[in-house]
C-alpha cells in the first residue's frame, strides 16, 4: 500500500462498507486484536488505528460517535476527539501519523 488513500480504498471498499468490516480492516492491518482495540489503553501502536477505525466509521458509515464507541468500549467524546485529530492530522500531513501509517503499508 502507497499511501493513506490506499489505505482508505482497501479499508473502506463500497461493496463491504459497514462498521464492522471497517474494525476486522483495521484489526489486520494493524495486527491488533478484539481486546487491544477495546483496550483503555493509550500505546501508540493501539490508539492511532483505534482513531483511524473511529474516523473511517464516521465518515464512510452512516453511524453516530455514541455508536461508534460502543463497538470500541469508548465514550462519544473519547471518538468525536478521535475524528477531528485524524482529520486534522491528514490534512496537515502531520509527520508522526504520516510515518506511522507508512511503518504499517505493505
């Protein structure tokens, strides 16, 4: 994978797009399981793809931040948070996010 639009193509594919093949997506590529995802806690390698599951729901599932972080055990303010630092991160091409999406493409 190139970039984070790959990223985004694999995960959010229009024939698969729900909630849930978004969280399995994210679970593989990031090598993480039920429990790390759930997790209260804040490792590096658990809470950017935990942020970057919260922003794909939102966008590309029609699903609310309370919907959202009852699928990952977070409140709606924890997910809320989580999608605008992503989006903000994306749009400025933030460095640390920007590198640690590219440590994880194949």
């Amino acid at each position: 994978m190139g970039n984070i639009a790959t990223i985004h193509a694999y995960i959010c594919n229009p024939k698969t797009i729900d909630i849930n093949s978004i969280y399995e997506k994210i679970k593989r590529v990031f090598f993480l399981n039920d429990k790390q995802m759930k997790s209260s806690h804040g490792h590096q390698e658990i809470y950017i793809p935990r942020q970057l599951f919260c922003y794909f729901a939102y966008h590309n599932c029609n699903v609310s931040f309370n919907q959202i972080g009852k699928y990952i055990n977070k409140d709606h303010s924890t997910v809320s948070y989580s999608f605008s630092l992503i989006k903000n991160m994306l749009k400025i091409k933030n460095p640390l996010y920007m590198q640690y999406i590219k440590r994880y493409q194949a």
